[in-house]
C-alpha cells in the first residue's frame, strides 16, 4: 500500500515538474510577443526585419545587420565546433585508451564549466591578436575583433554540449549493432561509422540543437571579441554586432520605444530558436 502512495506522489512530483516548466516557457512567450509585436507594427515589420540602420537616437531601428550577424557566427561556430565535437565524441567512445579518457573526459567537463566571461578572455588575449597577425601576412588590416574571431571562439564553447551529448548517444547503441558489423566482415571502423553512428544519429543531432543554441543565444563572449559593430558585415573579417549584445548593450539605458525596440529584437532570437529546432525535429522525422 505504501508502494502504491509513493508511486502516485513521484508521478505528481514529475507532473508538477513538468507543468511548471512548460509554464515557464508559456510566460516568458506571452511576456516577449506582448511587448515585442506592438514595438514592431509602431516600427513597421519591413523596416524593422529589413532596415540597415540601427540609429535609437534618430529612431532608426533596423535590424537586419545584427541577424546577418548572428547567423554568421553561429554558422561558423557550426562549421568549426559541429565536426571536431562529433569526431571528439565518436574517438572518445569508441578508439581512446582508458588512461587518456580519463584525462580528456574531465577536461572536457571542465570546459564546460568555464565561465563565459573567462572565454571571451581568452579570445582578447589570443585569438583577436592571432587573427590580426595571421591577416597581416596577406596585407589585410584588420583589429582582430571579428566575425570569425566570435566564430572561432563561440566553436570552442559549444565543444562540451556536442560531445558529452554525442558520446552519451554513441555509447547508448546496444553492442549488438558493433557485433553484428564486425560479423558481417566490417573493420572496427566501419563498424562504428558505418553501424553505430546511424544508429545513434538522433542524439547527435539532438547535441547539435543544443549546441546552435548555445551559439546563438551567447552574449557575453561575443561582446569581447566581435567588435559590436551595427553594420551589415562584408566579410568574414568584419566586426559584427549580433542581436544579443545588441540588447545587453542597450537595454540598461533604453526607454519608451527603444525598450520595446529591444524587446522585440528578443523576440526575433526567439522565433530564429523555434525555427532551428522545428527545422531538426522535420530532418529528423525525414531521415527515420
């Protein structure tokens, strides 16, 4: 009897859980696209999705630079992080040695324990100076703070969300599917790229949802290393400003309609969010 009492609590607990964070979400959807829509009709959708100029004090809000911005970093990040985290996770499950797992998996933890602060940090101090030597061997000018600075910056923070999750996925396809390669004639490398990595390709891409995430909705370190220029890039050694550290940038002075400007550039980032994993979830059901 007590059994059957502790099972129906557990189930209320995990649905309380679960009723709490879908509200969650439900909030912060009303709060964005209650103060976020009306900002953009007062602006114009055209003006504010495709406008070049993003000038508060002449009420100029445009802010098709700052989303050519962020998807220009974030598909760098994606180009740099995506295929190193993958080949990290597959040689973590299935080809290190046991001494160098135990070596590189708390490395990689504590990776993604680091601070974001502590990353664009380390951009300033390396990357940026490294970018802005490397360009001056081709007899280009440049400072360094660049879109591909915050691409190669923001591939190294998505690292340990790829490959923890991609390792977890790898490692959670039966033995069975591995056995069933090498009977069948299959090397132990085919076996794992050809076998198990098909098979495990839901929870990759799961990693890679989370990791376009993580580029896409960092703040701090991009505002470091990108040169927060509000400016239609023209290469990829061009300062950037993306549409997160537009809104910390201004939000702590902004009013009246700039703040709801804000807002809405908030709600913008949030539909691009929907839109990426609406976009995995139909590849997923695609590929299956």
């Amino acid at each position: 009897m007590m059994k059957q009492y502790r099972e129906a609590i557990m189930r209320g607990v995990f649905l309380l859980a679960a009723c709490v964070s879908i509200l969650a979400v439900a909030l912060i959807c009303v709060f964005l696209f209650a103060n976020g829509i009306p900002a953009m009709l007062k602006i114009g959708i055209d003006e504010f999705l495709l406008g070049e100029i993003w000038r508060p004090g002449n009420n100029l809000y445009g802010i098709f630079s700052m989303i050519l911005g962020s998807i220009g970093v974030t598909a760098g990040a994606i180009f740099i992080g995506v295929p190193i985290g993958i080949l990290t996770a597959i040689f973590m499950a299935k080809f290190c040695p046991l001494g160098i797992y135990r070596i590189l998996k708390p490395a990689i933890d504590l990776m993604a324990g680091i601070p974001s602060v502590v990353y664009g940090f380390f951009g300033m101090v390396m990357i940026i100076p490294t970018v802005r030597t490397i360009a001056g061997w081709f007899n280009i000018y440049t400072d360094g703070s660049t879109m591909l600075t915050a691409s190669i910056l923001l591939g190294m923070m998505i690292l340990p969300t790829i490959i923890s999750v991609s390792e977890s996925s790898i490692r959670a396809v039966p033995e069975s599917y591995y056995e069933g390669g090498l009977a069948l004639g299959a090397s132990h490398e085919r076996s794992v790229f050809f076998t198990i990595l098909p098979a495990a390709k839901s929870g990759i891409l799961a990693a890679v949802i989370l990791g376009i995430g993580r580029a896409i909705g960092e703040t701090m370190a991009v505002i470091m290393v990108s040169g927060n220029q509000p400016r239609i890039p023209n290469g990829i050694l061009s300062g950037v400003r993306t549409m997160t550290a537009n809104i910390v940038l201004e939000m702590g002075y902004a009013a009246d309609l700039h703040r709801e400007a804000l807002i809405a550039t908030a709600v913008v980032l949030f539909i691009f969010i929907l839109l990426i994993n609406v976009a995995f979830s139909l590849l997923k059901r695609r590929s299956e």
